[in-house]
C-alpha cells in the first residue's frame, strides 16, 4: 500500500508525533448536538443529541440520535457517512448490537427496517475542557420498540478529544454498557454489530478507498481476523485522508474480530463474530477504542507508536 508508510520506531510515545502546531479545543453545546471544534475555526466532530434529519428518499424508520457524524479531517474533509443509500441504518460512527434475545423475544438494535429495538440520546451527564483535551460524557438508551418503549440498556459514552496537532489528532470514546431490569440480554453469534465506523460516500465501492490491519491484512483479508487496529484511508477533495480504530487490550474478547465490507466504506469490532455471549444483569459491559484522525498520508510509525501508548498498562 504506496499510501501507507511502513515502519516502527521503538520505545517512543504518540505524544512525540503531537508536539508541534498545538491548539485548544472548544465544545459547543446546542439542543441538537455537542460539536468538539478546533482552535482554528474547523469542526472536529459532532455528537447527536437529537434526532438528525432523513435525507429526501429515505424513511424517516432510520431516524437516529446518539451517534457521532460528521467526523472531519482538521482541514475540514468529512470523514464519515450518514443515511447511505445503500444502508441507511449505518450512521457516522455508532454503536448497536444485532441478534439479540431479551425476556425470550429476538430483538435487532442495529437493523432500523425491522423496528424492533432502537438507540437514543437520553441525557448529558458532563462536559470538560481542559489544557490539551476536551472531554463529554452522555447517556443512551437501548429500548424494544415492539412493546411500547421498554428501556433494556443503559450506555455511558465518554468521548475524550485531544487537541489538533498539524494535520491529525485522536479521540477516545469509552462505552460502559448496564442492564436496566433482571433479565440477561443474549447476543448471538452473527457476523456484525458492536462498535462501527461508516466512511464517506466517496469511498463507496470496492477499490474507493483501502483498508489495512494491524497484521497487514487488507479489506478482504481482514475480515473477521482479530487485529488491534483497522486503518480506512484514501482520496477526499484530491487529497489523502485516514481514520484508524483501535480496540483496547482489555476490551471483551480482545482482540475483537472485525467485520470490514467487501466494497462498502465501513467497518466494525464485531465480538459476536467467535461466538454468542450474555450481558448479565448487575454486570457493567465496557468496551473502549482510540479514534486516530489524519488529513494526510498515514504515518504507520505514528499509528504503532500511538498503539503503544494506548495497549500499556496503566
């Protein structure tokens, strides 16, 4: 992969490929949205607080809040995708499980055609701004949309933005994930769900944009494997850009299995994908992953430094 410098530099932090160019950081809250917005004027990101509007043609069942889109490059490139045509359920960056049972009934929180569950913005619980970083905290509701609106799961999203440093920054974004009633939820072995990312239209098709693992897979390879990080990068406005996830060590499973589309600009830390599992009531289910964003060639000894920092013990 020609846009993908290879190589390792050992024993050196991430921090070392953030030190030049610094900026604050700024949150904006509105009623929609909290946007995390660079000292230069350019929105990094937004998180949906509401429901976001349905693009004409497509069914207003694949309304959404409480999910991250757009995601931008610092130069102000949009990274993400939103309502696509081709899998409108697919939004930004999210989080949903798919094939699950709870009381006894199938329920499908990431397949929106089958209004059976649903994911909601409930609240904000807090909001930081500090020297280097900005920080928010919010909670969403996992809810049955067949019985009326029975709350089955509470998540905690704490998104952490670390300032721009030249033409890339990162974010974390830490789920913790709790049963609301006495009843288990089963998740059950299918080939998706979990944590998910969709890439902007552009990278629509199979040889639009690329893909690349940890181990050095590509699109096709990767799939279902279990790296550490999956890089999607290619052409926006002429110009290179790359978001990178990572899964964090002590994630469940870890690490997770990926599911990444043969032709489509999107990808997923899938757990489901080695077996069926149960989140138990009383049982806090964490899942934590580092955002790498770069509006220019991806350095790989950036990307192995920074997963250096983020897999050490702490």
């Amino acid at each position: 992969m020609n846009r993908f410098r290879r190589g390792f530099i050992s024993g050196l932090s991430c921090l070392f490929y953030l030190l030049a160019g610094a900026g604050a950081l700024e949150l904006k809250e509105s009623d929609q949205a909290i946007e995390v917005w660079s000292s230069g004027g350019e929105l990094l990101l937004r998180y949906h607080k509401q429901e976001s509007e349905v693009p004409e043609g497509i069914s207003k069942i694949y309304r959404r809040s409480g999910y991250i889109h757009p995601l931008m490059t610092p130069d102000g490139r949009e990274l993400t995708g939103d309502y696509a045509a081709d899998h409108a359920h697919q939004h930004g960056i999210f989080f949903a499980w798919t094939s699950g049972k709870y009381a006894g009934e199938k329920i499908d929180f990431w397949n929106q055609k089958k209004e059976e569950g649903r994911v909601a913005h409930k609240r904000v619980i807090s909001k930081l701004e500090k020297d280097g970083w900005v920080s928010f905290s919010v909670e969403l509701s996992y809810f049955d949309q067949k019985d009326g609106g029975t709350e089955i799961l509470r998540e905690i999203w704490t998104v952490t933005v670390r300032e721009v440093q030249g033409d890339r920054y990162q974010f974390d974004l830490d789920s913790r994930q709790s049963l609301v009633g006495e009843e288990p939820l089963e998740i059950e072995k299918y080939h998706y769900g979990g944590m998910a990312i969709r890439g902007n239209v552009a990278w629509l098709g199979k040889d639009a944009c690329e893909f690349l693992t940890s181990d050095e897979d590509a699109r096709i390879e990767g799939n279902h494997s279990r790296p550490d990080w999956v890089a999607m990068l290619g052409e926006l406005g002429g110009k290179p850009a790359a978001v990178v996830v990572m899964g964090h060590p002590e994630n469940f499973r870890a690490p997770q299995s990926v599911r990444i589309h043969p032709d489509k600009p999107y990808f997923c830390f899938a757990p489901m994908v080695d077996g069926k599992f149960t989140i138990t009531p009383g049982k806090e289910f964490r899942s934590r992953y580092r955002f790498l964003i770069s509006g220019t060639a991806l350095d790989r000894a950036w990307v192995d430094a920074c997963w250096k920092e983020y897999s050490a013990p702490h």
